[in-house]
C-alpha cells in the first residue's frame, strides 16, 4: 500500500497525491513529502526507485530483505538500512522486520514489506503537527521514525526481561526438564540481537558525522540520543546473557541438590535396613540347635527387636538432622 504525504508552508499537509505527482514536488522549494511503501512489492520498489533515481544497488537491498542496518551516502539522499527485532519471528527462525529510508533535502522515501508499528504511529504524529515534522525538512521526521523504531526494542527487552525473572525462579524452585531448552532458546534469542545491535548502533553512529547531508546540525542532537539509547539497549543485552548464564548455573545447582537429597533418603533407607538384614540373616540360618527357633514368643520378639532398631535409628539420624 502506498501512502503519499506533502507538506507546503502555503498550503499545510496534503495526502491526496498520486505517486507521479508527489515525486514532482521532489526539487521544489518550502515542500516537503514523505512517501511511505507499505507491504511492498518487488515491482512497486523498482518502480518507486526509477521515478526518484535511487541508485540499482540500494534499490536491490530494498528487495532482498536480509540487509545489516547501515547508512550509505548518495548525492542526493542518504540511505538507510534499520532492523526492528520481532520476538515470535526469531523464535520461528525468521529475521528481524526491515525497515529502508531514502532521506533527501525535502523527501523522505520509506520502504518496509511489513506493517510497522513505528510507520502508524509516525503518521499519526504527522497528522496532528505536520508543520513540526516537516516544515524544517524531512530529517525531523526520519529521526522519529527512528526513535519510535529503537523504543520498539526497549519493549522487546522488557518481555525478555520478564521471562528470565520466571526462568530464574523456575530454575531455583522447580527445575523441571524444560528450563534447559528454553534456556537455550533465550540465549539464542539474545545472541541474534546483539549481533543485531551492533550494526544498528554504528549505522545511527554514522548519522552524527558533522559533514553529513540533509541532516541538520540541530537534528544530530536528536540522532546522538538515539544512539545513547542503543548503546544502552546493547549493555542491557549483555547483563541478560549474564543472567542466563546463572539461571543456568542456578538449575544446574538445583538439580544437583535435588539428587543430593534423593540420594540423602535412598542412602537413610538403605542404612536402616541393614541392621534388620543383620538380623534377618541370622535367624534364617539352617542350623537345627537354635534355641530361639523353639521359643513360643520368637518371631514376635525378632519383630519386636527390628522394630526398635529401625526407631532407635530413626531418632538417632533426626537429632543429627539427616533428614
């Protein structure tokens, strides 16, 4: 679905433009478009990218959606390669959403084969001030797009976050046997976003370049926040590596006591039973003069003695505090 935004000081925000006719606004002066490419296809990007003149490479990026976030300098525009992490699809083995930007001196081009959060809620905002997004030139509303992009991964880590705490009191109190696996899957996930994020942060890096076109020395300010925010984004990633290491730890630990005390009682039981073995034995020998064979009272009094061994011991191991 293509959407196409204009913005004239004379005239405000207009979206009733075709695709042809925006792209003639390209080279006017006090005019500004965003046209964002929504669920795109491979034909509509190529065309999209003979009308605007974008470079076969870029455009070839644009299509084959397995790119690492990076930003490449143009004559005319800059373009921008930002990835936005969805949990359910690298748990499924896909990669992160793609988002693409062709940034100019008045056009901002937008290209994604997945609805994105952070294009509704842009749009949204360019809806309410448009004069603010666009009235100083495109740049400040690639930098929201951005920004609204990265709180996206503040949201993934949340959850990440969220799931590790559970983890973790699993793996301390009830270490059943799907904590390893999915241990093992928490730590895949969190491997893929950190090679993830470090592109993503040299790509924002490479926006505070002070020679850099079409973003202004004011718009940096706002870029090198967003840069921070990844920088932090990247050290949280670690810390949580870390604690699955030691949830890991932790349910091996656990695991381990638990057979600690499996072994605890099976070795109590086994001790118990071998006086009443001793004793069982005896009596079970075939000699003919055995005085207490013939006595009335006999197996009532080897019950007797068995079971005062096995009390006796019990109270024995209880004050010692064996179990």
């Amino acid at each position: 679905m293509l959407r196409v935004y204009l913005f004239e000081e004379s005239r405000g925000l207009r979206e009733d433009l075709g695709l042809e006719e925006a792209v003639g606004y390209r080279d006017r002066e006090r005019a500004s478009i965003w046209i964002d490419l929504d669920e795109a296809q491979d034909e509509e990007i190529r065309r999209l990218g003979e009308l605007f003149g974008f470079h076969p490479l870029a455009i070839e990026d644009c299509i084959n959606v397995r790119q690492r976030p990076k930003v490449e300098t143009f004559d005319d525009y800059l373009f921008i390669v930002v990835r936005d992490p969805d949990l359910e699809l690298i748990r499924q083995g896909e990669s992160a959403l793609e988002l693409d930007l062709f940034l100019g001196r008045n056009f901002l081009v937008t290209i994604h084969k997945n609805p994105m959060e952070c294009i509704h809620t842009a749009a949204a905002r360019l809806a309410k001030g448009p004069e603010r997004l666009l009235g100083g030139g495109p740049d400040a509303l690639a930098h929201l797009i951005i920004d609204l992009l990265v709180d996206d991964h503040a949201q993934v880590l949340d959850r990440l976050d969220e799931e590790i705490i559970e983890l973790e009191d699993r793996a301390l109190e009830e270490p059943d046997q799907e904590v390893p696996g999915e241990i093992a899957e928490l730590r895949k996930v969190l491997l893929y976003l950190q090679r993830l994020m470090a592109p993503q942060r040299e790509a924002i890096r490479s926006l505070l370049t002070n020679d850099l076109p079409f973003i202004s020395r004011e718009r940096q300010a706002y870029f090198r926040d967003i840069h921070d925010h990844l920088v932090w984004i990247n050290d949280l990633i670690v810390v949580y590596r870390e604690l699955i290491a030691g949830a890991r730890d932790m349910y091996l630990s656990a695991l381990s006591n638990r057979m600690n005390a499996i072994m605890k009682t099976l070795t109590i039981i086994a001790t118990i039973f071998i006086p009443l073995t001793f004793i069982a034995g005896i009596y079970g020998m075939n000699f003919s003069n055995m005085p207490e064979l013939s006595w009335r009272w006999g197996y009532y009094g080897v019950l007797g003695v068995m079971a005062a061994v096995t009390a006796g011991m019990g109270i024995y191991f209880r004050r010692k505090g064996w179990f």
